[in-house]
C-alpha cells in the first residue's frame, strides 16, 4: 500500500518513509503515490513482500512535456478530478437521499434509548455459514478490464486487489449478500455484486441481507478478535459471540437499522457541508474565470 502523508505521521515496523527528492505540493503526491501503487500493486503480496529494495528499481509512468516532468499537468489533472469526484459525491448524496443529516423522531429515539436496550449473545455461528472456496484465485488472474471483484485479504481500496471475469460467489435473489473476511488483517467487507476470492480470504452468508445491520455486527464482532499480528486470525474469530439488541428474545434488526441510519447521518453532516463549501469555491473560479474572459 502506498499512502501520501501530509501531516506528522508515526511509523510502524515494514513501513517505509519515501521522501521526494523535488518539490511537489499535495496535489501532486497524490498523483506520485497513485501511478507507485499501480506499478506495484499485482507484484507484491504476502508472498513477496514489496520491501523498498525491490520497489525502488520499479519505473513509474508519468506524464512528460519537451522531455521533462509535466507538473503543471498533473496538478491540473487532480485538481480536476478532484472537482469532478466532489460533484459526483454531491449528487450522490442527493439522489441516495443522504444529503438529508436531520434524524428523525426513531432515529433519534434509537440513539437516545441505547442504555435501555436489552441485549442477547450469539455465537457466530448462528449469525454466518461458511462458505467452501474451490476457485482461489492469484493476483495473476486479475485484470482492470474485468468486472467482477477479487477480495484478498488487503485493508484498502475494501479489500478489493483487482477484477475477474468468472465470479464464484453468485450474488442473485437467494442469495443477495455475503461477507468477507481477511484472515491475516481481521477485515470484514460487504459484498451484494458477485465475485471471487484470493488465498487468506473466508466467505461467509449472513442470516440477514440488512446492510445496516450487517455493519452493526460485524463491528461488534470484529471487537471480540484480538490483533495477534501476521497470523490468521480466522481460528478466534469463529468461536467468538457476539452481543446484540433483542425483542422479545429475537434479534432486533429494526432497532439496529435505525440505530446505524441515525449514525450514518450524524457522520454525513460534516461530508454534506464539506461538499456544499467545495462546489460553492469551485463556482466561485468559474465565475471569475467567465468575467475576466468577458472583460
């Protein structure tokens, strides 16, 4: 994984502080850090670790002008994606309904009653079926031109390394959703579009196909699996139990659903207002832009 960090960080063991040997702005790192990890991204692995021995004889593809760096481009070119993801977000945002942070009166019920809530304990094996795995996949079987997802056992990019054209986990009317689970990091993913797997991976079937409440499970349960570094971690994270909200001695989805809807738009809030002091900027350019044009 390759970061751009602009702020004092804290590194840990097999990490590596690559500093540029010229001066770029943030825009630019951006830029730098993405065309590294997409050099690098399908040759490294747990297998062969991407040690800084090895990634710093790799070439990168960047953008040249009369035989030199064209910086002015790839500034541009963020800056512009940057405009262009932030209006997309927006009307995301808007037609998902999710511009909308104000709780309702059950959302807000159901953040203000959770010290009343009553609570049950359910192994995980009550909540998930393990699925068997029979087409592991390599990275050497991914490609961008594909459309089906591979989940590896990655943090990033939602445990997605890359993409195949012959899923093995079918996502259809019976079985709309399943979950992920990283063996070697511990990470959980939703998955509701069909896909595959690489090696380190577990795939399980819910008992419920609620978003909502799959993300308030999984957050309960991946805090009853301990860090015990670069092992798999799949041997504690069967026989955990988890504690859920219950009524009348049954799990209560509904409470969960809008328990996570009402945290999900406290989260919003600040994204909304973020966007909307973006685009308002961005229109401000364009404006000053189209008057020093006219004039």
């Amino acid at each position: 994984n390759v970061y751009t960090q602009t702020k004092k960080s804290v590194f840990l063991y097999n990490e590596y502080l690559i500093k540029h040997k010229f001066f770029v702005n943030e825009k630019l790192l951006y830029f730098l850090t993405t065309s590294i990890f997409k050099s690098i991204k399908l040759k490294f692995g747990y297998e062969n670790k991407a040690g800084w021995d090895k990634v710093k004889k790799e070439r990168i593809k960047l953008p040249t002008q009369n035989g030199e760096i064209d910086f002015d481009f790839m500034e541009s070119f963020i800056a512009e994606l940057e405009a262009e993801r932030i209006a997309e977000l927006s009307a995301y945002l808007t037609v998902s309904g999710m511009d909308n942070y104000e709780l309702s009166d059950e959302e807000r019920q159901a953040v203000e009653g959770l010290d009343k809530v009553e609570w049950g304990e359910y192994k995980v094996s009550e909540l998930f079926t393990l699925q068997k795995i029979t087409k592991m996949l390599s990275k050497e079987d991914l490609s961008d031109k594909y459309s089906f997802p591979a989940y590896s056992s990655e943090s990033i990019n939602n445990g997605i390394i890359g993409y195949t054209d012959k899923p093995e986990f079918i996502c259809n009317d019976e079985h709309p959703v399943f979950v992920t689970f990283g063996d070697h990091t511990r990470t959980f993913n939703i998955a509701y579009n069909s896909f595959s797997v690489l090696d380190n991976v577990k795939v399980l079937l819910p008992f419920t196909n609620s978003y909502r409440a799959l993300l308030w499970i999984i957050t309960a349960w991946k805090k009853q699996i301990p860090n015990i570094g670069y092992a798999r971690h799949w041997k504690i994270a069967k026989d955990c139990v988890v504690s859920l909200p219950t009524k009348n001695n049954q799990i209560d989805l509904e409470f969960m659903q809008r328990f996570i809807s009402a945290i999900q738009k406290l989260a919003i809030k600040d994204v909304v207002l973020y966007t909307d002091k973006k685009i308002a900027a961005a229109k401000k350019v364009v404006e000053e832009i189209n008057h020093d044009a006219q004039n």
